[in-house]
C-alpha cells in the first residue's frame, strides 16, 4: 500500500489518491462477506493512505437499540462509545441520511467532543443493499476545513460499492 497522502495537495491530485485506493479496498474485499471484516479494512486503508485522516472509523447501527450508534471498527484514539441519532456530526447523518462536511466541529450545533484534538470532520451514511442504513463512517481532521467535496464523493463512492453491492 502506498505512504500516507497528504490532503492539502491540489484537488485532481487527491482524487487520484482516491481512485486509487478505491481499486486497493475493491481488490482486497474482493468475495469478502464478513461485515466486521469489510469496515475494519476500509478503516484501515484509508487511514494509512490520508496523513489529514486523525480518526477513521464506524459507528454501527445497533439493533437492539431505538436509533442509536455504536462505535465499530477503527483507527485512531479512543471513540466515543455510543451516539444517538440526532446528536452530534454522525447522529445528524444517521437522522438525516445525508454527508455531513464539518469544517469546524466547535462551530457544529450539539458536537459531540470524543478527542479535543479533533478541528474538522466528515461523515458518510452507510447503507446495505436493500437502502438500509447500517452504519456511519467517520473521519476526523485535526486541521480546520480539512475535507471538502472531493473528500465527499470519493467516500460516497468507496462506501457505495463496499456496502451496497
């Protein structure tokens, strides 16, 4: 696997550090069914392939619990245990179903501080095949305005083809 990139490298660049590790998760996965197993290699890969990516990780819808998360496999610093839909950057993609790209998580309504180090943020809804939400995945920056839109589709489309396929 290629040393870490660093994001604040001209978009085009960045894309195609994405695409790349994209075809590296796909190849990797490749006849994998094991759900731990696919998040924990998705987690791992993009935190070694990103220098901006601080915490990288997933936060699982938990069944046995009305609309909370529960954190998933990860690279980082310690998690937060548990995060109601609603609460904080992955509760309101959770609620919402949509990607949030929080340039200051200070400045976000409700932020939930599970390391302080933490400046910026952005997370992705997962969902199964059948339009299920499963998880959230979530990265955090320790620098302000670290993820942008490129950020946004590359993960959109990395999580699409490793979850909903």
């Amino acid at each position: 696997m290629a040393e870490a990139f660093n994001e604040t490298v001209l978009p085009a660049a960045k894309a195609e550090r994405y695409a790349a590790v994209a075809e590296e998760i796909a190849a990797v996965l490749e006849g994998e069914p094991n759900l731990t197993a696919r998040m924990a290699t998705v987690a791992s890969m993009l935190a070694a392939s990103f220098e901006d990516y601080f915490w990288t990780g997933f936060y699982v819808v938990d069944p046995t619990k009305d609309r909370e998360l529960v954190v998933g496999p990860y690279q980082g610093t310690l998690g937060c245990l548990r995060i109601a839909f609603g609460r904080g950057v992955c509760g309101a993609a959770a609620a919402t179903r949509e990607t949030q790209v929080v340039a200051d998580v200070h400045a976000f309504p409700g932020h939930i501080a599970c390391d302080s180090r933490s400046a910026s943020e952005i997370v992705v809804p997962v969902v199964d095949g059948g339009g299920e939400l499963i998880a959230v995945f979530d990265v955090d920056s320790e620098r302000p305005a670290a993820f942008d839109g490129v950020d946004r589709d590359w993960l959109e489309r990395i999580l699409a083809r490793t979850f909903a396929a």
